[in-house]
C-alpha cells in the first residue's frame, strides 16, 4: 500500500487531467469516498496561456446559489476566444450534492462547505470537498473568485466582497482586486462567522480571494449579465483576458461604490413574523428612519414593529420573500470604506 502521513495515497484527492498542458484541457477533480458517500467526480477546465496570473473560479459552494455554476459555464464557452495568457481553472460546482438538493449546507452530514475549510481527508463528504480544494486545487492559485449569490431570501446588490484582513498590503490588493470587478458594491464585510471559510484559508496562504454575491431571489437573465460582467471585467484587470472594462448597468446607473459593513450592521427580527421592506437596497438613510416593518402573525392585536437605521448609513441588503424568527437578521446596512 503507497501511504504517506497515515493516507493510502490511491484513495488522495487528486486531478486527472494536468494543469500544466498547454491549452484547454477538461477532466474531474476526484474526491474519494468514504463511509457516508462514495467517490466524487467534480468537472473541471482549465486554460493554460503561459505566464501570467495563476486564476482559480469556483461556483457552487452553497447549493442554493446558481448564479455561480451558471456564470462559470458561461465563462468555460468564451475563455479559449479572448484569454491571452496565464492560466485559467474553473470548477463550476463545488458542492454537487447541496446544488442538486438546493440547499445551502450538504443535506448528508447537514455542513456548511463555506464553513468546513481547509477540510479532512477522513472526514465526513464535506469535509473531504474541502479537503481535496484545498490540497489539490489552492496551491495552483494565487488569485481565487469564488461565485456565490447571498440566497435565495435576500436582495443584495451586485457586490465584489472580501473580509478584513490583517496583512495591510494584502488588504489592500485584495480591495483593488474586488473594484476591479467594477459591480454596484465593493464590500469589506467583517462579521463573526467566519471559521472555516474557503476565504481565511486562501487568504493566510497570501492569495488574493474575492468572493462576488448577487442576491435577488431567483436566477434571472439581468442578474446574470452583470455577474458575467463583472467577472470579465476582473479578468482584463489582471491582463489575462482582452477587451475594455466597464461598469454593467444596475437600476438604470453605471457607477460603484466601495463601503464596508461590520456585525452591528445587522439589524434584526424582535419577533417572530414577516418583514416587509419599507426602502430599497442602496438608498441612503439616516438616524432612525424606517428600514421596514416585522409584522407579528400569531395574533391580529399585535402591534406590528418598526426596524429602524441605527445610524447615517447605505441599505446594503434586505430579508425578503420568507418568515424570520426573532433575532434573525432582516437587513444590513453599510457606510463608505475608509482605509
């Protein structure tokens, strides 16, 4: 039996085809089995130009986020045209078994593949996702989108995001990195949920990780333009992709913003009910005025609740479309990021 460190090596996370051959190439990247799901096969294609940035994209990481796998198919069909060198890999769907359930976590062993990095060889299927990317597929890196869509109960704005990080010249590539995607917000979200994400593990390896979300609820042909849009945009920032770079229209606007929100953002439920938006996503609101309403369900004497602003600040996401339990988050706000 080959073995290293305790692993039978015939059962290592490992790629079929090889990343250095010239050109396009498609094959899987294989996660082994193990006693809760046998072994998986997650497609992949990569593009190799020669020098230049070493580019990983990935979708698919929370199953209800389509935006991510749909967007990466979209690229695999126009890269052989217009990328002029480095090297492009992308891995549309992370998580196949979250994507063909629709659910965030994996419904087999209930975890949060955004929250189970860098993963173990030994453990659940999750765990051994994890474990394969970030062995197999992060070392070939040093700049990494991952795709993803905020879920289906929310609106957020085309967003570019990344989270605080201690290296201040990592910092800032990585902010620089994000504006080049030249969507509506570039975000600086600091928040505490944070252990075992894709980013921190990519981030203290010293690459570039910018995570783009776009919430609207469902998957639509608009929603996707600009997601593309952006994504191509990042990819002639880097010079790996010909063309000129421009900001796709939102809401009828072509322009961006950087800003920058932190866990007092969140502003939520004091009750159980339904919420009910009373603003839009990126209006400007000050102290105290009416982000929207939870209106209790158990009881018609019930006094329905105002959520207000807590202080000067830009809406950046709002709860829609579902019932919320008390101390669930309803909306999040934001102000401009100041380095």
């Amino acid at each position: 039996m080959n073995t290293q460190n305790g692993l039978d090596m015939s059962r290592a996370p490992h790629l079929t085809i090889d990343l250095n051959t010239c050109g396009v190439s498609t094959g899987d990247l294989i996660v082994p089995g193990g006693r809760d799901y046998g072994e998986l096969s997650l497609p992949i294609f990569s593009l190799n130009k020669g020098e230049g940035h070493r580019v990983l994209i990935t979708g698919g990481n929370h199953g209800n986020e389509l935006e991510g796998p749909l967007v990466s198919r979209r690229l695999i069909e126009w890269l052989p045209e217009v990328q002029t060198c480095g090297r492009i890999i992308v891995l549309p769907v992370l998580n196949p078994l979250a994507v063909e359930a629709w659910s965030r976590n994996t419904p087999l062993d209930g975890l949060n593949l955004n929250r189970s990095f860098p993963g173990r060889a030994d453990g659940s299927v999750t765990q051994r996702i994890a474990d394969a990317v970030s062995r197999v597929l992060l070392p070939t890196a040093d700049v990494v989108f991952d795709l993803h869509s905020f879920g289906p109960t929310w609106e957020l704005p085309p967003a570019a995001t990344t989270h605080p990080i201690a290296d201040p010249h990592l910092m800032a590539k990585t902010v620089r990195m994000a504006e080049a995607f030249k969507l509506p917000v570039t975000l600086v979200w600091q928040h505490n949920d944070t252990a075992g994400m894709f980013d921190t593990v990519a981030q203290n390896q010293g690459k570039v990780f910018v995570c783009a979300e776009f919430g609207g609820g469902t998957v639509g042909a608009g929603n996707l333009a600009i997601y593309e849009a952006g994504v191509r945009n990042a990819l002639i920032a880097l010079g790996l992709v010909e063309g000129q770079a421009e900001y796709p229209t939102f809401r009828q606007q072509k322009s961006g913003q950087t800003l920058e929100t932190r866990p007092s953002d969140q502003l939520k439920s004091p009750a159980p009910g339904i919420f009910e938006p009373r603003c839009s996503v990126l209006d400007e609101v000050k102290q105290g005025d009416l982000i929207g309403i939870l209106h209790p369900m158990g009881s018609l004497s019930t006094d329905s609740l105002d959520i207000l602003a807590p202080t000067p600040s830009i809406v950046l996401a709002l709860a829609s479309g579902a019932h919320v339990n008390a101390n669930e988050a309803v909306a999040y706000v934001a102000r401009p990021l100041k380095i």
